[in-house]
C-alpha cells in the first residue's frame, strides 16, 4: 500500500506530502482538492500499463489541464513509499518519477524514474527525508532511467541496457516498467513484478453513477469499471461461489433482494441487470430501468468486495452517494473488513458527516487550499485540542461545529 506520497505540480497541487494509511477518508469542502488526490494517483498507477498521453485522451484532457497553473515548473513529479506483504512480512519500496510537460507539442515524457527497496520500518528508524538523500548509494536499487539509459540492479550500476538508440528518450510517456517484461529469475526482477501487480491491482472508480449501471456492454471486465458502467458485465462473469457469496452480501443489506440476472440482449449483446424482489407470497422481477438509483450503488459497492484476493488500491469519490445513512455503518465494515482480508488500501472521498462517524478518526484527512491556492493535507486528529473533542462528539460532530482553522489548528479557542 501507498504510505506516503508526494505529489508536485499537478492540477492544483503544487507540493503536497500525504501520509496514507490501509483505510483512508478525504474530507473538505468543495474544490478544496480530494478528487484532484485520487487523480493523480490514478495517473501515477496507471502509468506502468499504458501511455500517459493514452490516459490523458480517454478523459478528454491536455497536458495543459494536468499540469499546475500555480507555478511555472513543467515538470509533475511522484515520490512514493510503497510497502507490500511477502511471506509474512513487509517489503518497501521508494518509487520516484518525473514527467516532462512540453507545452509546445502537448505531450508528456518520462524524465526520470528510479526505483529502490528500503528497510520497511524506514519511518521508525531513518526517517523519510534521510533515507531519500542517501537512495541513489542504496544497496537495494532495483531500477533507474536516465537520459534514455535504463540500469537493474545493485547501486554499482553494473547491469546496464543501453535503451537510447535514436533518442528513444523522447519517445517516452509512461513508466519505464511499462516497457519490460519482467521474468521472476532474480530477487530484483520479482521484486519490480510485485509492485507492478500491485498497481495494476489498483482502480479509480470515480462517483458511481446510477445511470452507467444497468447496463453494460459485452466483454470481459476485471471490476465494475469507471462509474460503475461495467457492473453488469463483472456480475454476468462471477462463478457460482461468488455469485453465492454476494447474493448473500447484498441479502444482508437489502434483505427483500432474492435473486439476480444478467442477460445479454441484442447486439453487440448489451447486458442487462435484473433484480428479484420477495415480499411474502409476492415475487416481483426489476427491470434495469426501475432498479432504484441507491440500490445499483449498494450493489455497485458490494461487487468491489468479490476482486482478487491480492494487493491493491480502490479509490472512489463520494462513497455516501445515494446511501441511505442507516446502512453506512453495513457498508463501512464490510469494506474495513474486506480491506484487512485482502491487502487493498481503499482511499475514499465523502461530504457526509453522519457516514464519517462510522470510520475511526486516524483514517481521516482533511483536504483544503491554502490563500495561494495551493492544495494541502491534514490529518486533524493529530491535534490534541482536536482529539479531546471525541471524548464527547463524533468525528462527524467535530467537523460541522468547528472552523477551518480550528481543525488545523490555528484557533482552537472558544470564547
């Protein structure tokens, strides 16, 4: 999972350090930046399977929507702390990449890139910012890019791939680990393989949207897709025991949902959801166009709970949308529950304080701009005038009846 990242220059992040935990809350006001967050981590996980410029033209953007207005800096930089499990223990990772804007052709290249192992416990005994200084004389480095020369190995540098040819360099526009294939005949191939696993585990489903869900179109999906426009076809492909397991999953919530379908129809072979109801002797079949907007949502979330039991990020934006807040808690713990099961980190973003009291407060964090405009991050229960609070409030409490500035801490006095 994520531990920390460092996001510079993208959007209206200009420099933004945030730490991460296995469960993570986003709160703040509106603009105040949590989207624009899980943007630019989705760009960073995206990047070691497809094409920067590839990801930017699906959402309809331009080097020019990315990069941050706020400085004249043209280059978007990533530094991540990366920790994943292995046989039991802990292996950590500092990935640091940097991307080029060039304006002029609206493209986007890889700079730099270096990839190295640290001692897991980095945090408790070095520190961040001196085992960063001391990465380049790191025993443990498993990859570097430079100026179109690409090293493996140990801080010697001496297995090198001389990649450059006619000025390959310019030529790229995502990860360096995009462009090999890796096999697992060495520790530090293996160890490159289980990172980009576990990024290419990871999925940035936005606000599910009630109308993308019921329907889908034909073809093989790995998770419910963007918006949710997918969950017909990840349904239709379950095997019987995941069908029975979230059949059942979902029968805890909405407990009058008996059964459901998805049949392909017409061509290309749409697949539609349908929905059996029991209320005593009554069954009643749903069609796609009346499931109601907060049950494709639940269903939509329930169907997260059935991907791989293996390292990953789930990031979703408004995660209250259309739940009725007496099942929040329901949906709460089972996502908990699934993330300690699985080893996915979740990032979610709510306006919601009444859904915020079902999360621990050492999950939240609270976004907002500084005067510059510039995005920030805080985790509010860090303070201790802010902490006392819970001795008599919810976190959702403490949010609503405290000023910005209370809750970072600059005026926690109340007259």
């Amino acid at each position: 999972m994520f531990k920390r990242i460092r996001i510079k220059n993208f959007k209206g992040i200009v420099d933004l350090t945030l730490d991460l935990d296995r469960f993570n809350i986003l709160i703040g006001a509106n603009s105040s930046g949590k989207t624009t967050i899980l943007q630019a981590l989705d760009l960073l996980t995206c990047c070691v399977s497809r094409d920067v410029q590839e990801f930017l033209q699906d959402r309809k953007w331009t080097v020019s929507d990315i990069r941050s207005q706020l400085t004249k800096n043209r280059t978007i930089s990533f530094e991540a702390v990366i920790e994943l499990p292995i046989n039991n223990e802990v292996e950590a990772f500092i990935w640091d990449i940097d991307f080029q804007v060039v304006m002029k052709t609206n493209t986007i290249l890889l700079e730099q890139e270096t990839l190295s192992r640290i001692d897991p416990v980095w945090f408790d005994n070095l520190g961040y910012e001196e085992v960063y200084r001391d990465l380049y004389d790191n025993a443990n480095l498993l990859y570097h890019y430079t100026s179109g020369m690409v090293f493996f190995g140990s801080s010697r540098l001496n297995k090198q791939v001389d990649i450059q040819g006619d000025n390959l360099q310019f030529r790229l526009s995502s990860s360096g680990l995009k462009i090999f294939e890796f096999n697992d005949d060495n520790e530090v191939l293996s160890a490159i393989n289980r990172l980009k696993a576990f990024l290419n585990n990871s999925n940035y489903f936005e606000t599910l949207a009630a109308e993308n869900m019921r329907v889908s179109s034909r073809g093989k999906t790995d998770n419910i897709g963007k918006g949710g426009k997918r969950l017909a076809a990840y349904i239709k492909q379950f095997n019987t025991d995941q069908k029975k397991h979230y059949l059942s999953t979902l029968n805890g919530i909405l407990k009058n949902i008996k059964t459901i379908e998805t049949i392909s129809k017409g061509v290309p072979g749409w697949i539609e959801l349908n929905v059996g109801e029991s209320y005593q002797e009554n069954q009643i079949k749903v069609k796609p166009s009346h499931i109601s907007d907060g049950t494709l949502r639940i269903m939509a979330l329930l169907a997260l709970l059935q991907a791989e039991k293996k390292p990953g990020l789930i990031m979703l934006d408004e995660i209250e949308n259309g739940l009725n807040p007496f099942i929040t808690a329901k949906i709460a713990d089972l996502l908990n529950r699934f993330s300690r099961e699985t080893d996915h980190q979740m990032i979610f973003t709510t306006h919601s304080s009444l859904m915020l009291d079902d999360f621990a407060p050492d999950d939240i964090t609270y976004i907002f701009r500084s005067e510059d405009g510039h995005i920030k991050a805080k985790k509010i229960f860090d303070n201790q005038k802010i902490k006392e609070y819970l001795d008599y409030m919810n976190p959702g409490e403490i949010w609503i009846n405290s000023t910005e500035a209370e809750l970072l801490g600059e005026d926690i006095s109340h007259e």
